[in-house]
C-alpha cells in the first residue's frame, strides 16, 4: 500500500516537472517574439546540423541573409532547428531577429502560433493523465 502512494506522488510531481519544463521554453520563445523585429530576407544555404557531434535527431537550420532596420545587412543561421528540409536557397522568407542581435534571428512560419497552442495542449492532456493516475493512486492509499 505505501508504494502505491509513494508512486502517486511521484506521478503527481512529475507531471508538475513535465509541464515547467514544456512552458518554459515557450515563454522564452514568447518573450523574443514580442521584442523581435521583421525583415525580408532570402534563404542564402541550409545547414545540416544532424552531422554536428552529439545530434541525434535530423535537424536543419536555413542561413538567411536579411537587412536590418538600420540598414545593416546580416547574414545569420536560424536559432531554431526544424527536423525537415523546409527550406531552399534562393527562396525569400520574412524573419524575425533580435533588435539588439540580429544574429539572434529565426524565419517567420505561418503555422508557428497553432503548432504551439497544439503541442501545448497535448502536453496539456498528457500531464492531465498522468496527475489523474497520480491523484488515484494517493487517494486510494489515503482512503484505504
């Protein structure tokens, strides 16, 4: 019976952990996207950061080269990785980058804000469950 509630609590905490660690990423992208600033920009290459040490996963990161409001022009790789080829040189794409670093820059996606709100609610129902089962079996110890 103990390691019933032990386990509950377990489950209960790290669904807690589960969720900080998927919010807070977010907030951060949230944070660079309310300073950032927009330009045009065209696809100049695409790197193929799978062949890095230690990435295990295929990852690509376009190298744009844009201009800054000041005028400055800047060519930077993106600070966000996709794990497909989405990408092709020559190809015009708006980014958004950093005010005080445009090297700090990733491309605008049309599709970035409702992959976010989905992923979140996945995450969302998955820490649902996994508390629920957590909430069951404490309860049960407690009540039993």
């Amino acid at each position: 019976m103990r390691l019933e509630g032990a386990l509950g609590l377990i489950l209960m905490l790290g669904s807690g952990l589960l969720l900080a660690a998927e919010v807070w990423p977010r907030l951060a992208t949230l944070r660079f996207r309310r300073r950032a600033r927009r330009a045009l920009g065209v696809v100049v290459n695409v790197h193929d950061a799978s062949q890095d040490p230690g990435v295990v996963f295929p990852e690509y990161r376009p190298v744009i080269l844009f201009r800054t409001d000041d005028g400055e022009r800047v060519t930077a790789t993106s600070n966000r990785a996709t794990p497909w080829y989405d990408f092709e040189p020559g190809e015009q794409v708006e980014v958004r980058y950093s005010p005080d670093s445009p090297n700090l820059m990733q491309p605008s996606e049309r599709h970035d804000d409702l992959r976010a709100l989905l992923r979140l609610l996945a995450v969302i129902a998955c820490v649902a469950v996994v508390a629920g089962c957590g909430w069951v079996l404490t309860f049960q110890y407690l009540l039993a």
